[in-house]
C-alpha cells in the first residue's frame, strides 16, 4: 500500500513538545508507518492567528529549523523533496518523503516578499488563512467574513508565479471565490470535507468542489469526526458519505487523503498512521482497488506531477 497525505501538523507538535519525527508519542511517527510501501507526507507549519506579524514569523523560523534539523538526522529514511522529480528520486531509493507547508499566512506578515523567501525555503503549499483573519484573507470561523485583500490578491499572484501550491482549506467562502476568479492554475484544499454531508464552516459546498472537478485540483479528505459527522467522537467509516458524495460530484480524480494527524482527535479506530491500512481495506471493498489506490496515492502523485 502507498500512501500520499496532504497535510498533517506532527512537526509543529513536535517541536512544541521536543520530540522528534522518528519514534514519539504522536498521532504520527517514522516507526509506526514503516510499513508503508511508497508514503509521502506533507508536514504543515502551523501559525496560530492569536500571534504578531513578527510573532508568526519567529515561530515559523523555530519550527523550520526544527524540521530540517530531523529531516537531517533521518536522512537515510525520509528525504526533504522540493519537487515531482526529487519525490520519485527519493521513493525509488526506498525513502519516505516530506513536503513541507505553511498553515496560516500571518507569518507573511504583511511582506510579499516572503512568499519568495519561504519558496526559497522549500515550502510547497500554504493555506491562505487559518480560522481567523490575516493581512490575506478571512478564515472560515470569523463572522460576516470577507474575501481576499488587496495584498492577499498579490500573494496568490506570486504563489502561482513561483509555483507554490494554494490551499483553500480554512479559507472563508467569500475568499475561496476571490481564489477562483483571480487565479488559473489548478489549487488545492488539503484537508476538507462534504458540506452536504456534515455541514460545518470547515467544509465544501457542492459547487466549491466542482471547481476542483473542473481544473483538476485536489482536496484531500479529513478524518477528523468534527468534520465527518459533526460530533467529536466517530469512526473512521464515516468518512464515506463523504467520498460517496464527491464521487457522486465527478470528484474520482481528484479525492486524496488530509489527515490532519496531530492537529485533530482521530476517530476511534484510526488512532494514528497505524491504522490507514485498515482505512485503505476499506476503501478496497467499497471502491476497489484501482480507486482506492486513486484516492490514496495515485491522483495526489498525478496533481504533482503536473503542478511540482
Ligand atoms: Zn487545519
């Protein structure tokens, strides 16, 4: 079984708990996903909304050192890939690879120019906004909430230019239209559900995943109960109606996987990274196994190779 996730936050919760990547007390670790044949994961940054413009930028600064400093220490089994070509590098040689993004864009504070510095630093993806508001745009939990701003439209602007991915997860409604109308490359929304099915500020409408249907994006699905069935507690089968209904909507190339490990509570038979084998199981039975490899692997490693 190959395994792409699109986003957890493990390398923040690392960092604030001094532990590292290879053996740890969380949702995710090295050791608990050896198993898994190809597995690419996306670290997130995470950037509290609560903290300063400079605040956030420290704090990435910390964090990132952080990340390179494991991903040095554990350089015979996971490699640190800027791009499609040191991905499929890295995974021949039996490695496991790390994409590294940004969650929350207040560490831009309000500079431009460091959306070029972080690329620089080999971020790949960024979500525009967390739940609350940035010089960029509004997050999704912030009342009567606004579209993109003058400097979040130039952000994405440099974001498509230097081929630094757009994540919409968080991002308010209004600004996921901004998003759409001010762009032309594909985006993605790393870890977002079915609005439909479980309607929560966090998910997708209908017509918001059709976009991704219509310019080949990419939204990975998050296992999150809060987000699945609107409670904190579930299991892991929940997430379904959720696959069922974006298939329902065309979405069979473009349905991936976003955990959010170590940044949610895991449904109760899926405790951590141990457990996607059982997920994958499932998917086999209810989707077989071409789409089920689709979904975990396959169409995310199709969207990086024509967009990283
Ligand atoms: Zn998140």
């Amino acid at each position: 079984m190959n395994y792409f996730d699109l986003h957890c936050d493990t390398i923040s919760e690392c960092y604030n708990k001094h532990q590292g990547l290879l053996v740890n007390s969380m949702q995710l670790n090295l050791e608990k996903g050896k198993n898994i044949k190809d597995w690419v994961q996306t670290y997130a940054i995470w950037i509290d909304d609560l903290l300063s413009d400079e605040g956030a930028y420290c704090y990435f600064e910390q964090v990132y050192e952080y990340f390179l400093k494991q991903m040095n220490e554990l350089n015979t089994q996971i490699s640190f890939c800027k791009s499609y070509g040191e991905m499929e590098l890295a995974l021949t040689k039996g490695k496991k690879v790390a994409l590294l993004a940004i969650e929350g864009s207040r560490a831009l504070g309000k500079k431009l120019e460091r959306v070029e510095a972080f690329y620089n630093k080999g971020v790949r993806m960024m979500t525009l906004t967390w739940n609350g508001k940035t010089h960029v745009a509004d997050g999704c939990m912030v009342e009567n909430a606004g579209g993109l701003t003058y400097f979040g439209k130039q952000v994405i602007g440099k974001m498509e230019e230097l081929g630094m991915l757009i994540d919409v997860s968080h991002l308010a409604e209004k600004g996921f239209w901004d998003v759409v109308r001010h762009t032309k490359k594909p985006f993605i929304a790393t870890h977002s559900n079915s609005k439909a099915v479980c309607e929560h500020p966090r998910n997708l409408t209908d017509k918001q995943f059709q976009i991704f249907v219509e310019r080949r994006g990419l939204v990975g699905v998050n296992y999150y109960p809060l987000f699945t069935n609107g409670t904190l507690q579930g299991d892991i089968e929940e997430i379904l109606p959720h696959i069922d209904h974006f298939l329902e909507l065309g979405g069979e190339d473009v349905i991936a996987m976003g955990s959010d490990f170590d940044g949610a509570k895991m449904p109760n038979n899926m405790k951590g990274i141990e457990d996607v084998g059982y997920f994958y199981q499932l998917l086999v039975k209810r989707y077989g196994e071409a789409r089920a490899d689709k979904f975990f692997f396959k169409n995310a490693q199709r969207f990086m190779y024509e967009n990283l």
